[in-house]
C-alpha cells in the first residue's frame, strides 16, 4: 500500500507524545526528515485523514477525552511486520539456518568454517589459529560470522527475541540500510573486543550485536527524542544488570558455560559511539 503524507511539521515540534499514542492504538507509521521537517506517514488515504483528526484533537498524544471514533486500534499480522522489517527478518533466518546447520552448536566440523580463527580437536583438547594465520589465508568472513553461532535453543532464543525488538526499531527509524550497517559493525567490534580480551578462543552469538543495538537507541533517543528508540521502562537497567551479573564469572564457576564479556562491552560502547554520532546528526 502505498505510504500517504500526513503531516509535516518543523523539527522542533515534539511528535513523540503523539506517535507513542499512534503505537497504542497499532497504527502502522513511520516519521522521516526531509528538507528541514519532520514528516509523518502512513498507509493509504482513508487512514492519513483519520491520523490527522486524531492529531487535531490529541497533538500531545493525551487520552484524555474520546478519541475521533473513525480511528481503531489496528493490528499488524506478523507477514505485515516481517515485510516492514526484510533485513531484521533477513537477519533471523541466517541465524536460524546457521543454528540447524551446526547442529544447535554442536556440529564442530560446520563451526569451525564461521568462528572467528580456525581450529582443530584432538580428542578432548581444541587447538586454535591465531588472527593474522587466518586472515592470511584469505578468511575475511570470519570477522563477521560469528555472531551467526548459537549454542543451545536457550541462546538463540534469547537473541533472536531481542534482535527482533530492536531491529525492527532501527529499521523502521534508520532503514535497512541502516540497521544492516549497524549489525555488521557491531559484529564486528564485539568479535575484536573479545579477540583481543581473551586471545584465540570459540565464541559466537548476537549478544555483541544486541548490546550495540541497546546501546545506540539509549544515546539516540538521550540526544534526539523519539518514540521508536524509547524503551520499555527497566529494559536498559535489566540489560546493563544483566551484563555486570556476566561480568562476575558467575556462570563458569556454575559451570554453565563461559561468556563473551568483551564482545558485550565491545558492542555497547560501540553502539553509545553511534547512537551519540547519530543523535547529534538529527538534533541539527
């Protein structure tokens, strides 16, 4: 459906009272800047013209009084979100065929094509390459493939659910340009802060990504205000939480499994440096 001009408002109009009410009701939009404005879309006519009686009464995104009774709350079936959001989407199906492939994590022989430095097991011990014999080889993907590895369905499904919910923030905001550039830089950085925190190892997941994500919609929205990058109330305290929790080792000495801490603190620096460039970019 072809995507309709609402409204078109300077840049220092505060729309995000006004879009946090438009999600409330799941109303399908998008807000871009063009020309010095901020425009506020929506699919079809017959929806725009509601929108913009919703807006003549409730420019602030207030419930208080009866909303225009023409507006209904409108539900996206999960095909309409997948197809707002290719790369998110995209993203998830490559993780999922990268975890039937190696076989919940399980599968070496097909890890150790995507690690970050090749290796080899004899018996019980695992003997890993350094970096630059693996980039000598002509191996460049490997930079970047491990955030694809996922070992157990504990893993993947946590990183798959968070990748959805921020993903598909950054995409509808940024693009797919955008979030697709952001994954793989935070992918990235995350695997180099491991590497160089803790030397030739095996490590893999989008945890790194995740926390890039957490952190670049933080700082955005600090510097840039807006509904989309406004998280859930206790997310960003529960994630950081979550992160020093990692940090204490807690989990090796359980002997639950050992976890990338740099690649977390890699990644969410990371994403605070971007989110920072990013919101300065769109306050000016």
């Amino acid at each position: 459906m072809t995507a309709v001009e609402v409204l078109r408002l300077p840049l220092d109009t505060d729309l995000s009272g006004f879009v946090g009410l438009l999600q409330r009701l799941n109303v399908p939009h998008r807000v871009s800047e063009e020309g010095g404005e901020q425009v506020l879309w929506v699919p079809g006519q017959e929806l725009a013209e509601q929108v913009r009686e919703l807006y003549a009464h409730h420019p602030q995104g207030d419930d208080a009084g009866e909303l225009p009774p023409s507006v209904a709350p409108v539900r996206e079936s999960f095909a309409t979100q997948l197809r707002r959001s290719p790369v998110t989407a995209l993203m998830l199906l490559a993780t999922f065929i990268v975890f039937a492939v190696t076989l919940a994590g399980e599968n070496f022989s097909a890890i150790r094509w995507l690690s970050f430095v090749d290796f080899r097991i004899d018996g019980e011990h695992i003997y890993l390459t350094y970096l630059d014999a693996t980039l000598d080889s002509g191996q460049w993907w490997r930079l970047i493939t491990p955030m694809l590895i996922h070992f157990g369905w504990l893993h993947l499904a946590m990183n798959s659910l968070w990748y959805w919910e921020l993903g598909r923030r950054i995409e509808f905001r940024q693009g797919a340009i955008g979030l697709l550039g952001l994954t793989l830089l935070f992918g990235l950085a995350s695997n180099f802060a491991q590497y160089w925190w803790a030397g030739p190892s095996l490590f893999g997941g989008l945890s790194g990504v995740l926390y890039g994500l957490l952190g670049h919609c933080w700082i955005y929205q600090r510097l840039a205000p807006n509904a989309v990058y406004r998280l859930p109330p206790g997310v960003l305290v529960m994630m950081l939480i979550w992160l020093v929790v990692c940090m204490t080792g807690i989990f090796e000495t359980l002997g639950i499994g050992a976890i990338a801490n740099a690649a977390h603190v890699g990644g969410l620096l990371t994403g605070c440096l971007t989110g920072l460039l990013g919101g300065m970019l769109a306050k000016r």
